[in-house]
C-alpha cells in the first residue's frame, strides 16, 4: 500500500531508496487551488522527497521546522507553509496565519491526519476570535490507494468518534 500511495502522490522510491518522478498531477492541483484561494496555505505532505519537489513548483515555499517559521506563518508573512504531520504535535499554533489547509499526499495515521488540521482548526479559529471558516482540501488521485486511505480514516474517525460519545454518555 505504501508503494501505491507514492505512485498516486507522484514519485517512488526505487530500490536503490531513490524517488523517481511519475506525475505532476498533484503539483498542478495545487498551484489551481493556490490561485483559487488566493490566500495563505498550510500543504501537509508525507514523502522527504515531495520537500524539493515543492520547492521547485513553489519557490517561495517555506517549511514548519523552527519557532521562527511558526512566527512567520503567524505574522502573515508566509503564503505557502508546507508542514509533515509527524511534526505537527502539540504546542504548534498556527490559527493567526491562516484558515486553509490542502492534503498533498495521504497515508494512514489518523492521529496524525487530525493533529495537524488541529493546526488551524475551527476550535482554534474560535479561541483566537476569528471568525471564519477552516478550509480542508485533498487532492486525491482517482481509483488509487489515494482514496483507501482518506476513507479508512474516516472511517476510524467515526468509530473513534462513536466511542467517546458512549463513554462520555456513561459519564
């Protein structure tokens, strides 16, 4: 599954752990939903490899790894801040640079997945006093492992959802 994941994202490893391109499917998918939203954009990416790749369509691309770029993203002064969701932990606010984030690539981790839309998500919109909505956006390779993934994480999510609502109805 990891294998066709990277195929639907764009490159894969070969076996000398070496990425090879395949599409720019996502690439371009991105740069429509930039120029649509016109507005600053969290990418959450999965693959090392997708960091030079995005660099190259995006130059001015910058990454979450320090306090400082967590500070840049807050001022306003990042338009397109892509951040793995292995770093999204707790202790990352990122609400005041923005209100949109797009899923390049997926995998299967839904702690992960919902950690770093917790980013900017609508809880922390509230608490900040803004008033606006959280945009989630997927680019999603059709008939792919792409899809599998989004929908076993929902499906996780609704069961894991269903078992807070009885243990808190227990109470």
């Amino acid at each position: 599954s990891g294998k066709l994941l990277q195929m639907a994202s764009g490159m894969v490893y070969d076996e000398n752990k070496q990425a090879q391109w395949v599409h720019d499917a996502k690439i371009e998918g991105l740069k429509s939903i930039m120029e649509e939203l016109a507005e600053p954009l969290l990418v959450s990416y999965w693959f090392q490899w997708e960091i030079p790749m995005l660099r190259k369509a995006f130059p001015g691309i910058r990454f979450m790894k320090t306090q400082a770029d967590q500070d840049a993203w807050n001022a306003g002064k990042v338009d397109l801040m892509g951040i793995h969701p292995g770093s999204a932990a707790h202790g990352i606010d990122l609400q005041h640079g923005g209100r949109a984030i797009c899923h390049l690539t997926h995998h299967w981790n839904l702690e992960l997945y919902l950690q770093v839309n917790e980013r900017i998500g609508p809880v922390r919109q509230m608490q900040s006093g803004y008033n606006r909505n959280v945009l989630h956006y997927s680019l999603l390779a059709r008939d792919t492992m792409d899809v599998e993934a989004v929908d076993r994480k929902h499906t996780k999510k609704t069961i894991q959802d269903a078992l807070m609502a009885a243990r808190a109805h227990r109470g």
